[in-house]
C-alpha cells in the first residue's frame, strides 16, 4: 500500500485497518466457499510449483500446469 500510496497519509495512517479488512474479507470467501467443490485458493507467495501442484489436483489432471509470470511488480 505505501507503494502505491505514498502521498496518502489516510491511507498510509489506516494500514493497520485496511489489513485487518482485507484478512476478513478472505475469511468470509473461505467460509462461503468452504465445501464448495469448485473453489481453490492459491497464495501466489507459495511459487509456482507448489500452485502448479495445487491446481493440477484440483482439475484432477496428470499434466503440469504452466504459471506464467507476466508482472513480478
């Protein structure tokens, strides 16, 4: 956020607000989805392998899925 914002001093003061919202949010998707067959969660922080892993199972393939990187910013 202080990236993107640096001359936002509301948002840069609300940080710590703004990151408590955001993990809400999340945890209101997971628990909407939470036995939805149809529903994977990626952390695009876990790489490329351990995701290619994890939508490989999820699409019950036997092929290695390709994740590209087009913008590492």
């Amino acid at each position: 956020m202080k990236r993107y914002f640096p001359d936002r001093d509301d948002v840069l003061n609300n940080i710590e607000h703004l990151s408590k919202v955001y993990f809400q949010i999340n945890q209101q998707i997971r628990d909407l989805y939470d036995d939805a067959p149809s529903f994977i969660e990626i952390c695009i922080d876990d790489g490329n392998e351990v995701n290619s892993e994890k939508i490989k199972n999820f699409l019950g393939s036997d092929k290695k899925v390709a994740i590209k990187k087009l913008n590492s910013t």
